[in-house]
C-alpha cells in the first residue's frame, strides 16, 4: 500500500514536470515565431523599396545597395534572445513611416545607421560591413552623411 502511494506521488510529480515543461517550450514556440513574424514584416519593408528606385540612380546601384541592406538586416536581428523583439518592432515602425516618403540612397544608409542603434552586435556588424556597403553602391562614408536636404549631384550615385 505504501509503495501503490509512492509511485502515485512520483507519477504526480512527473506529469506536473512534464506539463510544466510543455508550457514552457510552448511559451518559446510563441515567443520565436512572434520575432520571425516581426522580422518577415522588415525584410518586406526593404524589399518594397526595389521598385521605388529614383531615376538617377541606376538598377545595379540600386540592387547592390537592397541587397546589402536586407543582409544587414536579417544578421544584425538573426535571434529573439537580447531583448531584439523590442528594436525590431521599433525598427519596423520606423522604417514603415520613413519609407512613406521619398526614398533614395540615403534610405538605405539610414537603415544601416539604425541597425547599428538596435543592439551590440548592431553597431558591430555595421561597423565591420558598412564600408563594403557603400563601396557596393560607389559612394563613400562622406556621402552617405549627406543631410536629405543637400541636393545630389547624381554623378555618384550612377
């Protein structure tokens, strides 16, 4: 008799562990298909941007410079962990309201200048892949500090 309450007890205690373990990993199911969520509307944000390409810009400049930043993107918010989901939201709320207006090179630069604010690795990854970025695009750092009201010359950005 004291061993049928035993096992009933070590039973108990299992299926408590057990359901408590499946709340958890559900809970972290959640919590990571909500950032991919998040993440998915960022990448669509930047890819909206290739048919908004200005005329003085060419297709080529353009691509490398969507490309770069999409990458940009996708590994500087490559985990839920570090309190990303929250610069990620943040990100995409911003993008969403700064990609309304016009749009041209600047635009990308300032995503990257974003992403280094997001987190850490942010600003290290934009630290080491930037000037790769802009030398895709043919400009250099000088140029993508260029205000929105500067008038560009284009000659560059051809």
């Amino acid at each position: 008799m004291k061993v049928d309450r035993v096992a009933k007890l070590i039973a108990s205690a299992l299926a408590v562990c057990l359901v408590f373990g499946l709340l958890l990993f559900s809970l972290r199911v959640s919590q990571l298909i909500s950032f991919a969520n998040k993440k998915d509307v960022g990448v669509e944000l930047i890819e909206s941007l290739r048919s908004r390409r200005p005329d003085e810009v060419a297709t080529q400049t353009w691509d490398n410079a969507l490309t770069w930043t999409k990458t940009a993107y996708s590994n500087v918010f490559f985990s839920c962990d570090g309190g990303s989901s929250a610069a990620i939201a943040g990100f995409n709320s911003e993008a969403k309201a700064k990609f309304a207006t016009n749009v041209d090179l600047r635009t990308f630069d300032w995503v990257w200048d974003r992403l280094a604010c997001a987190s850490p690795y942010g600003e290290e990854y934009v630290g080491k892949f930037k000037q790769d970025y802009l030398e895709s695009t043919e400009r250099n750092p000088e140029q993508s500090k260029r205000t929105e009201t500067e008038p560009s010359t284009g000659e560059s950005e051809k």
